[in-house]
C-alpha cells in the first residue's frame, strides 16, 4: 500500500470506538503515512456516552473540536469544551463522558504510536479490562 501524506477525513479508517457508542477515524499510523513516532485519530463519542475508564501504556493528548464534556483523570473530574487540550500520561486512568444534547468530536495523538492499532483490530471490545 502506498503510504499517504496528505489524507482526508472521509478517507481514513474508520471503526466503532471502544464501548461501542461513537467512532474512530486514523488519519495517520505507520499503516497510512509511514508515521513512527505518533499516531493522529479523530473521534467522535455519541451525545450522552458514559466511557469506559481505561489506560495506555504510551501518552496521548486531546483537542476538542466540538462538543462539551466531563473526563476523569486519575478519578478527577473536569469539564471540556472546543478549544481546550488535554494531556494523559502514560499509564493513568481516564474516560470521557459526553453532555447529552451533542456528540463530542475529539482530535486524539497517541506517542508513541500503538493504541489506534488495538482501535484497528478490536473497535469496541479495545481496552476493555
């Protein structure tokens, strides 16, 4: 497969988000662009989600794009809105609950890369304990 720089929205990879309420959409990997060193995915949790607390051996960061929200880090709560970024270490805790009036849409880098592969094979049993 030809490795892509340039990818569309429409043209990613595409599959149900873990929990099985939203969607995952891989930009760039290693599979797509020839990417080693982050991994770029843009999600989007239906209204209403409750996610399911989880973690990742590598950090990741968020950006919202649109949408409000609660997530839990470490068992802290604090509300998201667009525009904001959220750092998530290595290894802590977290989950994402959307408001329930509007999905929350949500830019994802993991670095380094490996969790969008488990997203790739598994979708919505991903991360499950």
């Amino acid at each position: 497969m030809e490795k892509k720089l340039i990818v569309s929205l429409k043209d990613a990879v595409t599959g149900v988000l873990h929990g099985g309420a939203g969607i995952f959409r891989v930009l760039i990997d290693e599979e797509v662009s020839g990417a080693k060193n982050f991994s770029l995915l843009v999600n989007t949790s239906k209204a209403g989600t409750k996610g399911e607390e989880h973690k990742h051996e590598v950090e990741h960061c968020w950006y919202i794009l649109s949408g409000r929200g609660t997530v839990y880090l470490d068992g802290k709560s604090f509300k998201i809105e667009p525009e904001m970024a959220i750092f998530i270490p290595a290894n802590m805790l977290h989950k994402l609950d959307a408001e329930p009036d509007e999905n929350l849409t949500y830019i994802v880098i993991y670095s380094p890369p490996g969790p969008e592969k488990l997203l790739k094979q598994k979708g919505a049993d991903a991360f499950k304990s």
